[in-house]
C-alpha cells in the first residue's frame, strides 16, 4: 500500500539521512526503483512530473501501475507516490487519482498567491492523510537550452510557507534541475542554515540531486535535508545503457530486438544509480 511520505521524513530528519526521491518514466524505471528500495530495505519515494504522468497515460494509469507493482513484487518497504512540482490542478487531479503525496509548486506565484494556494491544499491533504510538500525560491534548471542559475529563497518567506502546516519544504539555495554549469557557485550553505532556522523541525528537500558533490549532500543531509530528488541522472544513466546495447549491433541480431531485452540494460543501470543514491543518503536499512 502506498503511504504519505510523513513518518518516513521525519525519521530520516531525526536520523540525519535523506530518503531519496526518484522520478519515474516508465513501466521499467518504476520497478527497477522499486525492486532496489526493497533489495536495500530502504524508504522511497517515487516522483511523478506532470509531463511524466501525462507520458504514462494519466495520473490513474501511475497509480494502477504503482499499486500493482507493490503487491506483484511483494513490496514491503515503505513507498510514496508523489507529485513533482504539481500546479494546483495537477495536485487536485493526483489527490483524486490516489497518489500518497504531493507537490505543489507555488514559486513562480507571488508569495500571497503561493500561501492563499498552498494552505487550500494542506487542509485538503490532511482531510485525506496525504503528504504535501510547499516551493519557496524557484529551482532553476535548463530550458530551451539556457541554464539558469538557482535562485535562493528567502528564510522569511520559508517561515510562513513552513507554518502553514505543510510536511515538507522545498527551498532554492542555488540548486538547479539538470547538470550543473561550469561556474556554478555551488550549495548555498548560508541560506539553508537559515531556512533552516527559522523553520525549525520541517523536513527540508533539496531538488537537482543530479551532479552535486558527495560532501555537499552530506552537509545539506547535516542542516535538515531529509529528502533529496534525483531524475537527470536516472535518465542519463538509462540512455547510456541503451546507447551502449544498440551500438553493440544487438538490436539487429538474433533476438536482441525483444523488447524487454532492449530495456533491460537501462533497468539495470538504474537500479545501479538508485543504490549509489540511498548509500550516500543513507537511507539503506532504514525502513
Ligand atoms: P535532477 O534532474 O537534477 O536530478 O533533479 C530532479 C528534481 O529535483 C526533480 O524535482
């Protein structure tokens, strides 16, 4: 059974590791996910982006497949279905679809407008027992081609978004989605020390997990970051494969071209990255 992802961020807030978020694209990437949480018995968290969900048939056809995968595969770890970066009718759409948590992404909203939004949404949740994580400091990341640089949030505006009642806050300190630029300045320890003040036992998230240094995680996981996303590199990490068995002229031959056989050298490096991922996080034996 899919659950909210509260009880499993704050044992990793008290126990100084991060759970670790992993979006999902397909049938494949969910159950190498799935199969390597269970195999480390550790939390986890499935991540699903609108376009994601639109990709995989709507947000019921996710929750079909999830549900299913859970009592197929005999999963007994805890696992959470969650919205990334939901818009209001995104989050709305989900809650009714039976995912476990959700994002909504207020950011880009002038701050009113992301509190007046973001508190609809944390009764909504709580009526339904569902986890709901909040954005202040919008995530940059790569669009059209140009790399924008994260931005970092304002500790203030973190406070009153945290004291809404959400479970979860994510907030920019110069993180961004996708690899990281040449000059990129790096983690903003500075701002998460005080986002982190001023919201005292909220479980923080750091987006962007792809590409950023090992001791850098381990310092955010320090400071109150309980939950870190990664996506890029699960994709990166999955075409190489794939890239890798095609140029090896195994898709012309024999029966390479099934397509389960095809598929199964980007499972496989998935299921390499996400046990990378939950040792450094620390989440391994943690469910
Ligand atoms: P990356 O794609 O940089 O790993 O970021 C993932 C993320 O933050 C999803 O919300």
């Amino acid at each position: 059974m899919l659950v909210s992802a509260k009880d499993m961020l704050n044992k990793a807030r008290d126990g100084k590791y991060a759970v670790g978020q992993f979006n999902i694209n397909n049938l494949e990437w969910t159950k190498s996910v799935l199969l390597t949480a269970q195999e480390l018995n550790s939390p986890v968290i499935l991540g699903v982006s609108e376009g994601a969900g639109k990709y995989m048939c709507g947000y019921k056809t996710v929750v079909g497949m999830v549900s299913g995968m859970l009592e197929e595969l005999k999963i007994t770890v805890p696992v959470a279905l969650h919205l990334d970066h939901g818009s209001y009718e995104g989050a709305i759409k989900c809650i009714e679809a039976g995912f476990s948590s959700i994002m909504f992404d207020g950011s880009h909203y002038p701050i009113a407008e992301n509190i007046e939004k973001t508190t609809e949404l944390v009764k909504i949740c709580n009526d339904k027992g569902l986890s709901l994580e909040a954005e202040v400091g919008s995530i940059g990341g790569e669009e059209d081609g140009v790399v924008g640089m994260g931005e970092c949030a304002d500790p203030e505006e973190c406070r009153q978004i945290a004291d809404l009642g959400v479970t979860m806050l994510a907030a920019g300190i110069g993180n961004i989605h996708g690899k990281y630029p040449e000059n990129w300045q790096g983690l903003s320890f500075e701002t998460l020390a005080a986002v982190k003040e001023r919201t005292g036992d909220m479980p923080l998230v750091l987006h962007g997990g792809t590409g950023i240094p090992e001791d850098m995680i381990k310092k955010a996981i320090s400071l109150g970051v309980a939950k870190i996303n990664v996506n890029t590199e699960c994709q990166l990490s999955f075409a190489d494969a794939t890239r890798k068995y095609i140029e090896a002229g195994k898709d012309l031959q024999g029966k390479g071209f099934d397509p389960r056989k095809l598929l199964a050298p980007g499972a496989e490096a998935i299921k390499a990255t996400v046990k990378e991922k939950m040792e450094l996080f620390g989440s391994v034996g943690k469910a």
